[in-house]
C-alpha cells in the first residue's frame, strides 16, 4: 500500500486528485492538508509513503513546506504539483530535494505513474519539464532574470505577487520584517524593478505567476 498525503489549498483539487487516487488499487490518501504548516505538522507525527505538495498556497508555500519536511525526513518523498511549467522553478524544486514535478494539467494515469516511480526510489520528470531543465543550464539571466533568485528569494516573490504584505510573510517565514524587507529589496535590484507593482507586472511577464490565483 502507498499512502500518500495530499497538500493543495483548493478543496476542489484535493476532493477531485484524493478521489482520483483512491481508486487506483494500492493507494490510500491518508491526509489531505490545505497548508504548508498543516502539511509539516503531519509529517512530524505521520510518515506518508509520497507527498503531492502545491507550491502556492498563503502562508507557508510548497517550497518552503518540503525544505522543512526534508530536514526532519531527509528521506520524504516529495511530488511537486503546480501550474508552473516555466524554469527556475522546476530547477529550484530538484534542487531543494524534491524526488517530482508534476502539472496541474498533467493526465490522471501519469500522476499515478509518478507516484509509482517516486515511491520505488526514483525520481520523476515529465519529459518536456526534463528538456526545458536541459535547455536552461544555456539561458543567460536577460532571457529569464528570475533565474537569479535564490530559493528564498523566490518564494518570497511568489507571496508578494499574491498580495501579501511584509508583516504577514514575516510571520509566516519566522523572519523579522526587516529581514523580509533586505530580500525584497535584493529582489527589486536583480531584476530591476522598484516596487511590488512593477515585480508582479515582471512575474506575469516572464510566466512566472498562476494568474488564476492573483
């Protein structure tokens, strides 16, 4: 049996994939979380076989919830699931320990077989999301400056694109809004940008935002 835990902030995604899933014979969801804070709570006190994690969600995003999961359960198997098909994102998601990468537009029986591969020890990619990855180590930061960002950075890019202002990531992230301040400011320069409008505007731009959730 392959337990998994579902992490997704739309009710709607977690009844339809949870659903999904438990027809197929040997798998069991045994949680569905709608945070990245209920998520890690869980795992610290419930081992799931493979984790379907969104990256955007208030709050804790994706990311910063399977940092966190990787470092208490270094041997967690993560599966990110996102509308984002565009690198760094990809990238950055392999690079923090994630063992998947899936789209939200992915067919029902490749999800199942991700699953599949990420459990035996494996790690999953679809085959364009492994082209695109292969093809970026050739970019330049012009053709996406996001590519400059560093992990934190993007994740607090994504929490500022959604409207959220500094107190509220501060306290999501444990950091001091200064602390929150020095990155967006780091953020602004790299990308050369001068405020929050303009960093949104750049993000669209570049595909690096889920409109649908602005």
């Amino acid at each position: 049996m392959i337990n998994i835990l579902l992490v997704d902030d739309h009710e709607l995604v977690r009844t339809g994939v949870s659903k999904i899933l438990n027809e197929v014979k040997g798998f069991k969801v045994l949680k569905e979380c709608k945070t990245g804070e209920d998520a890690v709570k869980f795992c610290r006190q419930t081992e799931a076989d493979v984790i379907l994690m969104d990256m955007d969600m208030p709050g804790m995003g994706g990311l910063e919830a399977t940092k966190k999961i990787l470092r208490f359960a270094p041997e967690a198997k993560v599966i990110i699931l996102t509308a984002h098909t565009e690198d760094p994102f990809p990238t950055k998601v392999m690079q923090i320990g994630a063992s998947g990468y899936l789209t939200k537009g992915t067919a029902s029986q490749e999800m199942v077989n991700a699953i599949r591969q990420v459990h035996s020890g494996q790690r999953y990619l679809p085959a364009n999301i492994a082209q695109q990855m292969a093809l970026s180590q050739f970019k330049s930061a012009e053709e996406n400056p996001f590519s400059e960002l560093s992990d934190r950075e993007l994740q607090i890019m994504l929490m500022v694109t959604r409207g959220e202002k500094v107190p509220v990531i501060s306290e999501h992230l444990h950091l001091s809004t200064k602390t929150i301040n020095s990155y967006r400011y780091r953020m602004f320069e790299k990308l050369g940008v001068g405020n929050d409008v303009e960093l949104t505007h750049l993000a669209i731009r570049y595909g690096m935002i889920n409109t649908e959730k602005l």
